[in-house]
C-alpha cells in the first residue's frame, strides 16, 4: 500500500515575475530591452520589422533531390581493380575491405568502366557494376555475379 508521504515530490519551477522592482533583477524594462517593438510587444519568431522574412526571400526547395537520399555509391574504376586484383580472383566488399581501398561498411561499391582490364576477376553480387564496366569485364574473360546499374 502506498502512503501520500513515500510519493515523489512534483516541483513545478515558478513564473518568471518580472516588473517587481531593481532588486529582482527583472526590474523596469522586464529583460526586454530598451525600447522598439519588442519591447513593447510579442513578435513573431522570423519577424524582420516588414521586409520580406528570409524563408521567403529563398528559393522553394521543392523534392527529395535538395535534402538527398544519403545512398551515394562509393566508386572504383576498372584500371584500380585490374592493378590490385590478380586473375581469377573473387572481387568483392570484403576483398576490398581487406586491400584498405575502402573504409566503407555501409553504403554501395560501385564499378565504373573507365580504363582497361586485362585480368579475368569475378565480381560477386554485392558490388554494382556500371554496364560499360560488365562488358570489359567479361570481354577480358571474367565474369560479373552483379546487379547492373546505370
């Protein structure tokens, strides 16, 4: 059973009295300056005295594009995979973890097909390949277990 003495006490903090006197400390003015209209009055928060608030000077941003979908795909081109994989090696997130090119744990790895590939690699399914990419790769002998985005 609970008594009213074992309750915790609930203390509401206590109204600001200003206009008391100097002695208070929110004496006179009440903290709201001098003089002008805030002074005198609430205003709105962005109120810049009539001229055209900045939320309305700037243009609409409008869609996902302004804020971003935070997927960016960390990029390599053929002629770093082709200068750090040897042939017939697996290239993968992990490969790549591994060989210090990226740092990257979440997020895409994508393969884009600028430079020349002259070993026969195989692309394993979690890294996406640009379609340029997939037939240099498969031109040289390898083969692409990838998604392919363009």
């Amino acid at each position: 059973m609970t008594f009213l003495n074992q309750l915790s006490k609930i203390i509401h903090p206590t109204a600001k009295r200003v206009g008391r006197g100097k002695g208070s400390g929110k004496g006179k003015n009440s903290g709201r300056g001098e003089a002008g209209q805030r002074a005198r009055t609430r205003i709105r928060v962005g109120f810049e005295g009539g001229q055209a608030r900045l939320m309305k000077r700037l243009p609409f941003l409008r869609g996902k594009s302004f804020r971003g979908t935070g997927k960016s795909a960390f990029a390599i081109n053929l002629h770093e995979v082709d200068r750090l994989f040897s042939d017939g090696e697996i290239v993968s997130v992990k490969s790549l973890l591994s060989k210090g090119i990226t740092s990257k744990k979440k997020g895409s790895i994508k393969i884009l097909g600028s430079g020349a590939i002259t070993k026969k690699v195989r692309i394993a399914s979690d890294i996406l390949v640009s379609s340029n990419a997939r037939e240099k790769v498969e031109k040289a002998g390898g083969t692409v277990d990838a998604q392919i985005v363009t």
